[in-house]
C-alpha cells in the first residue's frame, strides 16, 4: 500500500481547564498522554492544531513522576502554570496518581507537585525582586509600562509600587487602586511585547486587593482579583496563570505585609469573554521570609479532541 493511502496519525488531545470555580469558568489547556513517540516538531503542530494558549504533553520519566513539555502555538516554553495544574487534575482523575507527594521533570529541571482531593499545587521558588529603577538598563522605563496599559501613577495602589519578580519566571507584578481601574486598563499588546522582550517578561500581572462586587461590595474569602497579559506568548489576556499568582502571593506577603500562609488569587473576570477562575498559593516560610511556595487549583475536563498530523 502506498503511503498516500495510509490513514494520517491522529492525535488525541483532552482539553482541561485549570483553576476552575465552582465547576466553572477557568483556563483551558491541551492535555496529551503517552507522548514519548513525538518529536518537538510534531509536538509544536498539534499545539498549533490544538489552537489554545498551552498544551502539554506527558512522558515517562526516569526521574519524576512524568516528564512534561509545554507548547504554545508558536513556541515551547519551560513551564506553564495552568498546563501544570490541567495535566495532574486528569492524571488524578485517571488514578494513575492518587493524593500525596509527586513530581514534574521540564526542561528546567524537576518541580514538586502535591495532589489533595481533586486540588493539584506546583512548586515555585523563592522570590527575587528587580524595582523599576533597575529596569533603565534595559530600556525601560515605569512611565513606559503605564503607558502601556493606558495607566498613571495616579491609578497606583501606593501600598506597593510596580515590581519585576520572579519565582522561576519574571513578571512585573502591578497593584491598583480598585476594580474599576482594573475593569477599565486597555493594554497595547505591541508595547507590551516590546517591553516583555526587553525585561525577558512572560508579561504583566496586574492587580487590585478590592475584591467581591463593583466596588467591592459583598467582600468575599479571596485576597486578590487580577488581569494577565503576555502577548510574547501570544497570550493577549488570560483567564487564570499560576505562574504568576505566585508572584503576587510573594508581593502581598512581602510588600503589602500581610502576614499569612495561603491565598486566594481571582482572575478572569475582566476578560472581554469572562471566565471566572481561583487560584490558592501557599507560602512556605521559614523566619517570617519565603523560602518556597505551591500554586494550585482544581481541574475540569471539558472535552476530548482529534487532531491529525
């Protein structure tokens, strides 16, 4: 038989979101099982197939529970939060791993991973900080980044002024002063672009300790509500990034001081599509100063697809 009469390799791919609320809303990635048989070129076609922000694909490990690689539509990246937490919440579903201690090796190196009724959390590392007076050596200013959301220093939380953190990836981590300035930024996906190329940024996290309804009516459990943009990613906004409320969580702790263990991150809400995500960090630390930290949150499969290559 000739190859042109061969059926083409189709590929399955689960769709999960991560961080969901309630069953609901959160952050849809390609979830790919027994991925050990396809090359990083095949891997990057079906991520572009597949159309989503992330997906990941799972293989055997010598050394951690499973080897994950991660793939945008345009390129691979060494972690991603989300993809994390939507690979273990189906994995966990599947019971090919059940609660406790287990682990994701990534070209980055291993990343702890805990598992607890239906909850799956990822480790990040300590945070560093860079202020924007630092960022002029690379050309950028605080006044660009404003700009770029169409922000002053007016709309500023005062509490805690613009930072770059990093806890295994850098974002410049923002506070506002309330949701209504959150609602209203309107983000220049070019500049931000630029400026996340200069500063090697996955992108900007913004957010405001006013939290329930408009104006903060009907305060509820959650510590922080926020927006993320990451057009180098080709992410022009998303609905919930673990890899970033690790950040905040450290901001929170360390600049805000507010002293506790675990929060609860919101993101998704001002999206033009809404999709209401939940997102818990948990702090370690050790003389009141983080030493490490677990970002997670609950997964849903909400659909299987086949892809062909």
């Amino acid at each position: 038989m000739s190859t042109s009469q061969e059926k083409p390799q189709t590929v399955a791919v689960q769709i999960v979101n991560a961080f969901v609320k309630n069953g609901q809303g959160g952050n849809p990635a390609g979830v790919v099982l027994d991925a050990d048989q396809y090359s990083d070129a095949q891997k990057l076609l079906i991520a572009q197939k597949v159309g989503l922000s992330e997906t990941a694909f799972v293989s055997k490990s010598e050394t951690c529970g499973i080897k994950l690689d991660f793939f945008t539509p345009t390129k691979r990246i060494a972690h991603c939060g989300h993809a994390t937490i939507a690979t273990f919440s189906y994995l966990a579903e599947l019971e090919r791993f059940g609660d406790g201690e287990t682990s994701k090796e990534t070209v980055d190196g291993p990343r702890k991973i805990i598992l607890d009724h239906g909850m799956a959390y990822m480790e990040q590392l300590a945070p560093t900080y860079t202020p924007a007076s630092s960022w002029t050596g690379h050309g950028v200013t605080l006044c660009d980044v404003l700009k770029s959301l169409s922000l002053t220093s007016d709309d500023l939380d005062n509490r805690a002024r613009p930072v770059l953190v990093n806890t295994g990836n850098n974002f410049i981590v923002i506070a506002v002063k309330d949701q209504a300035t959150l609602a209203n930024i309107t983000p220049d996906q070019d500049a931000i672009n630029a400026i996340s190329e200069k500063l090697d940024l996955i992108g900007y996290y913004i957010f405001t300790t006013e939290t329930g309804g408009a104006g903060g009516a009907d305060k509820t459990e959650t510590d922080a509500t926020t927006r993320m943009f990451a057009p180098r990613y080709g992410i022009d906004e998303e609905a919930a990034t673990g890899m970033a409320a690790g950040p905040l969580a450290c901001v929170l702790h360390d600049l805000l001081g507010i002293k506790k263990d675990s929060f609860l991150i919101a993101q998704g809400e001002f999206m033009a599509e809404p999709s209401p995500s939940q997102i818990k960090v948990t702090l370690e630390r050790k003389d009141n100063r983080i030493t490490g930290l677990l970002a997670g949150g609950q997964g849903k499969v909400m659909k299987n697809l086949e892809v062909a290559l």
